[in-house]
C-alpha cells in the first residue's frame, strides 16, 4: 500500500514538472548498525542555474518511532511529528538527533535494551545514507514556486525537546 502510494505521489510531482523519484536506500553492516533497506521520496528544487534543494518525503514518518512502552515523554514528543515529513536532509538530521536521545531514554527508563534499528546510526542510513540519484530519472527544472514548501508549527509544547521541534517548524 505505502509502495504505491509513494509512487502514486511521485508521478503527481513529475506532473507538476517537479523531479522527483521514489528512493530505495539500502546499506551494508557496518559497526553496530545492521544492514536494512528503506523507501521514500526524493524531491530535488532548482533555484536558479546554480542551486537545488532536496526535500525529503517520508508518507509513514511518525510510524518510524513507535517504540514498545513509551515514557510520558516520548509520547508526547511523537505526538508533535507529522505523519508525513516534508523537509530538508538539515531538518531531518536535527530531528532524528532529538528522537534518537530521546528513545534511548524512554527504553533505558523502562529497562529495555536499544535495539541496533532503534540507533541514530540506523535511522540515519534510512533518510541520510549517500546514495545517487537513478541514472534512468530525467532531471526536470521546476517552473513553479521553489522553497515554498508549507511546513506548519506544532502547537504542543510539553518538554525541552518540543521546543526544539517546535524552533525547527517541522
């Protein structure tokens, strides 16, 4: 279901002359950090003859964090995430940043052991890890406004690190 949809919205950008495709990052075990494979959309925006923006897209985002019994506060810091991510590689690292400390504390509360997929270094390889663009993908300029992507502010404030996400106007 996720697939399609993630290609259903890919091809509705590529009609709005936007270049976008649908990433498959896959990467090898290295140190702690299991090998795992993950999907979601690329979307790149060109400002000029000289400067892009890449947004990532993620339909499923808030369901990448769900952890088994949750503190009060983790709760509460997920509850503040979109459903659907729309940002730059920038904002993602910044938030994964906050939810890695932040679900590390919530299962060492609780005495569970961090799972290696639970890591920063994981949850960065799903977004983050260096890969290339497809060779088949025909790169498309967009016409329309660039940059303008709307991203709303959280109206829950319950600890430090919603502030943070708040400050990051995810």
């Amino acid at each position: 279901m996720a697939e399609n949809s993630r290609r259903i919205i890919v091809k509705h950008l590529q009609l709005l002359i936007f270049d976008a495709e649908v990433r498959h990052s896959k990467w090898p075990k290295f140190d702690k950090v299991p090998a795992g494979e993950y999907e979601y959309i690329d979307v790149i925006c060109e400002r000029g003859t000289s400067h892009a923006d890449r947004l990532i897209e993620d339909i499923d985002f808030r369901g990448q964090f769900e952890i088994a019994r949750p503190t009060k506060s983790y709760i509460d810091l997920t509850a503040c995430l979109a459903v659907i991510f729309v940002g730059s590689a920038e904002k993602l690292s910044q938030v994964l940043r906050i939810l890695g400390e932040e679900a590390k504390l919530s299962l060492k509360n609780n005495k569970m052991y961090v799972s290696p997929w639970r890591s920063l270094s994981y949850m960065r390889c799903k977004w983050l890890y260096p890969l290339g663009r497809s060779k088949n993908q025909t790169r498309v300029t967009n016409q329309g406004p660039v940059g303008n992507v709307q991203r709303g502010a959280h109206t829950r404030s319950t600890g430090n690190w919603t502030l943070q996400l708040d400050v990051l106007k995810m």
